[in-house]
C-alpha cells in the first residue's frame, strides 16, 4: 500500500489491470508511446465473445466500473464458402457482442481510458521498472488486412472460411449504422497478404454491393503461444504478449481482460499468477489449438 503501480501498455489487458488497482484506491500509472491513444485510431468493429463461458462477458466491464460504449448483442451470423453456400448461424444466447475499438469516442478502449482517467490513472514515456507488462503482440504467428469505411445502417455479421484459399484464415464483414470493417487473417505465406485479401473483398461485394465510402486500408499481426510461465523476474505478462488468444478465430479481447484483472488480485492478494492462468486459461487454450488445427486440414468445401 502506497507504493504506485506500474503496467507497460495500455491495450485491453494493461487498462482492466490499472482499473482493477484504481477502482481499490491504488496508485497507477502506465507506460505508452507518445503517440497514445491516438495511434490506435486504425480500429474498427471487433466482437467481444460471449460463449466460452456461461458468465457474460459484459460482466467483466461491471466489475471494472466501465460505460457509455457501443455494444450490440449478436445471436446471429452467416457464414459462407467461396461457392456461395451460406449457413446461418443462430442462438438463443448472445453469443458475443459488436464493439468498436480504438481512440474514437463509444469505443471499448476509450471508455476505459475515460474511466482510468478519472480514477486518476497517470501515463508515462518510460520507466525503468515496471509491475505487470500488457504490450500485446511480440511476433507475427498470424498477420491481418483490416479496410474500414462508411456504408449503409444494415447489420450484417458475414464470415468466410475456407483454409485452403484464405492461407489457414478467414475473412468477415461487419456493418451497421453506417459503419464497416472489412477483415482478412492469415497464418501461413504471409507476403500473400494482400492478394487473399482482395480475393476475399471482392467475394463479399459480389454477394452484395456494398456501398463503400472513405475506406482506409490497415494491416496488424497476432501472436499464438503457450508459455512456461506467465511471469519472469517478477514481471507478471498479460495479453497477448503472453500469447493469450483464441487459437481458433483469434477473439481475445475477453482473455486479455480478464487477464489484467487477475494480475492486478495476484499482486493484491498474493497468489500464483502463472498458476491461477493455467487452471483458468489453459484448457481454454488446447481446444482452440486443437480447432486450429482441424479447421487448416479440413478439405476445401
């Protein structure tokens, strides 16, 4: 108590770790390039998952004392293969919920800066120790083309999958109210990047022509790994700079929160950190390997 807190990055997974600490009167502060939040201006829709646990996942920003962001419930989708077969997907749950990310006001990530800040949550350039490290991706095991753009008010959830001609990915649109995102992953081949993805565009407009406007074109990387440990030289890494991901569809907003609060109870309560993260996420993580893996050998369809 009275000693100041110190967490490197300010993605998902460093912000629910300073809100935990300040929401309990600590002292926080958090390392970011000079840039923050403002770089993180190249985001779109994401969806924030909702079913691999029966506890939803809004419950998370409760606890933290977060609001006032975009949130619309899914229970439906489609999905497609490149010879225009569609599935639809429904569920009598939310199975995830459509948020915007970024520095734009109503994102996830500025209301949780918003709330941060109140609490009085500092920022610095650099500092030569830290507590918690929350960074986010330190290789490229999969890279994605993100295009973001204006578009009509209509909902629409489209997944493609096919890992023979999307390079072991997939690609999706998400619209509504009068905004898009337009994504492509990849795991393998990644120079390829750019000619999958177009591929993959030009499928969806040719489902639907999509009105498009002041599109803008970005490009990102995630990691997968499972380590050892989650904690080294009593650094406790959280996030995807721990490789904390959905093998599978790569949704790790939800980990990479409840991850930053489970290090902030680990240093508060003073239990095992790289423990507490295998009994909770590790099984978690096998399966959406082994998804991973059955989804890249599976037959083009």
């Amino acid at each position: 108590m009275g000693k100041e807190i110190i967490i490197k990055g300010g993605g998902p997974a460093g912000l629910s770790c300073a809100l935990y600490f300040l929401n309990r009167g600590y002292k926080c502060k958090i390392i970011e390039k000079p840039d923050y939040p403002e770089r993180m201006k190249n985001r779109g829709f994401q969806v924030l998952e909702n079913y691999t646990k029966k506890e939803d996942s809004l419950n998370l920003l409760k606890e933290l004392q977060v609001e006032d962001f975009f949130c619309y419930p899914l229970n439906k989708a489609v999905f497609w293969d490149f010879k225009y077969n569609f599935y639809n997907f429904f569920s009598k749950e939310n199975f995830g919920y459509l948020i915007k990310r970024g520095a734009q006001e109503g994102s996830i990530d500025r209301a949780m800066l918003n709330r941060a800040k109140e609490l009085g949550l500092d920022f610095v350039k650099k500092e030569e120790t830290f507590q918690i490290c929350a960074t986010g991706s330190s290789q490229p095991d999969g890279i994605a083309q993100e295009r973001h753009f204006e578009t009509d008010d209509k909902l629409r959830i489209w997944i493609l999958m096919n890992p023979e001609r999307i390079n072991g990915g997939y690609a999706y649109i998400f619209t509504y109210g009068g905004k898009g995102t337009f994504g492509c992953a990849i795991t393998y081949k990644f120079k390829e990047i750019k000619e999958i993805s177009q591929k993959c565009w030009d499928f969806f407009q040719e489902i639907e022509n999509i009105r498009v406007e002041n599109l803008k074109v970005y490009h990102s990387y995630v990691n997968f790994y499972i380590p050892e440990s989650y904690e080294e030289d009593g650094i406790l890494y959280a996030g995807e700079v721990a490789g904390m991901q959905d093998f599978f569809l790569g949704l790790g907003i939800r980990i990479a929160m409840e991850a930053g609060i489970l290090a902030a109870r680990c240093i508060i309560e003073g239990f095992s950190y790289t423990k507490e993260i295998k009994n909770k996420f590790t099984d978690k993580f096998k399966s959406s390997f082994v998804l991973r893996v059955l989804y890249e050998k599976t037959p083009e369809f």
